[in-house]
C-alpha cells in the first residue's frame, strides 16, 4: 500500500508564500515522476508543476518564476516553493506520484491540502 500525504496549506496574503510538501510512505521500490496539481472551485484539476526522477521539471505557466518544486528521494518527498502568491493561486493542491511499489507500478495521489490566498 502507497500514500501521499500533503502538507504546508494555509491562509496567506497576496505576495505571500508557503511550501507545500507531499510525502510517499509504504511499499515503496522507486519514485518516477512526481508533481504538484490543483483544483479551484468550479474548475477542473490542472497541473501546476511536475519533476522527473532525472530531474527534468515542467511548470505551467502561470506559476512559472514563482513556484519552484524540489524533491528529496532519500525522504520520498517532494515539496513547492511558492512565492509571489495570488489570489488565483486559491485552490486545492493535490501531491501525484508514479510510483514503482515493486510488485507493479500506479499513479498516486494525496487527498490535497487547501490554499488559500486573500486579504
């Protein structure tokens, strides 16, 4: 059995930050890809940020030169940097992870953690 737990949501100004982490527990064998997505109310689930094993990271553009998403395999975690905040970065944050968990391999995801940006 895998999880993703989220961490790090809140209530914040506009141009303020918070650091998201997501970490990865249970039969784990090697974490592939992992990201970031978010859902606003009314609107679909849309990727915010991604980063490769190797280290190939992927931004959308609205978050780009604000967001920086990182990852620590020793610890099975990823974490998002963001700075800058809007207040149409308010959404649910959900952690994703393509995880090898030895017998197989499957997407996982965290139940989200809520952000929400407004004075």
């Amino acid at each position: 059995q895998v999880q993703l737990v989220e961490s790090g949501g809140g209530l914040v100004q506009p141009g303020g930050s918070l650091r998201l982490s997501c970490a990865a527990s249970g039969s784990i064998f090697s974490l592939n890809a992992m990201g970031w997505y978010r859902q606003a109310p009314g609107k679909q689930r849309e990727l915010v940020a991604t980063i490769a094993s190797g280290g190939y990271i992927n931004y959308a553009d609205s978050v780009k030169g604000r967001f920086t998403i990182s990852r620590d395999n020793a610890k099975n975690t990823v974490y998002l940097q963001m700075n800058s905040l809007k207040p149409e970065d308010t959404a649910v944050y959900y952690c994703y992870g393509d995880i090898d968990y030895g017998l197989g391999r499957g997407d996982y995801w965290g139940p989200g953690t809520q952000v929400t940006v407004s004075s």
